[in-house]
C-alpha cells in the first residue's frame, strides 16, 4: 500500500495560506474591535462632559467668582475714545473735493 503524503512543496504552501488566513481574520477583528473601542470612549466623553454635566453650587459658585474678576483699564478706554473722536471729526471736517464729477456730469 502507498501512502498518499502530500509532497512538502504543497504542505509549505498550505502553511503559508493557512498563516495568511489567519492573519488576515486577526487584522479585521483587530480592527473592528479597536473601532468599537473608540466609538465607545466617544460615546463615554460625550456622555459624561455634554448630556450629564453637572455641578455641584460650590463648583458653581466658585466658576462665577472666578469669571467676575476682570480688569478695566479706564484710562487706556479714555484713550481709545478720544481717538476715535479725533478721527470722526478729521473724517467730517476733510474738504471735499467740488469740481466736475468725470462718473456723473452735472446734465446726467
């Protein structure tokens, strides 16, 4: 009786297509699951920091005391104004130039 063994050139191929299988079923369950793994942190952070955002009052209170302190720089706003006053009133009293209008003649 002859045995029907298969000739090594054919089990190396075998090995390497059964390898290749594998591999390729391991990247694509890889893959998904690290994409179902990112999802679900989306949904996590989107949970937490947007649909259950809740403060505690002293969280609250100490969020408004931090945003009520503010400077105002009088002088550097006097300065400022009185710029734009001097300029509106450059703009106003520029003279304005009379002649022969070249768009627009006078019996237009």
């Amino acid at each position: 009786m002859e045995q029907n063994n298969p000739s090594p050139e054919t089990s190396k191929e075998r090995v390497a297509m059964a390898a290749k299988k594998t591999q390729t079923c391991f990247a694509r369950w890889f893959f998904m699951m690290a994409l179902l793994a990112a999802a679900s942190f989306c949904v996590f952070v989107w949970y937490r920091f947007v649909w259950k955002a809740d403060w505690s009052e002293d969280q609250k209170q100490s969020y408004i005391s931090e945003q009520a302190q503010f400077s105002f720089n009088k002088a550097g706003y006097q300065k400022m104004v009185d710029l734009m006053k001097n300029r509106k009133d450059k703009f106003q009293s520029y003279p304005y130039y009379k002649g022969r209008d070249v768009f627009f003649p006078e019996n237009f």
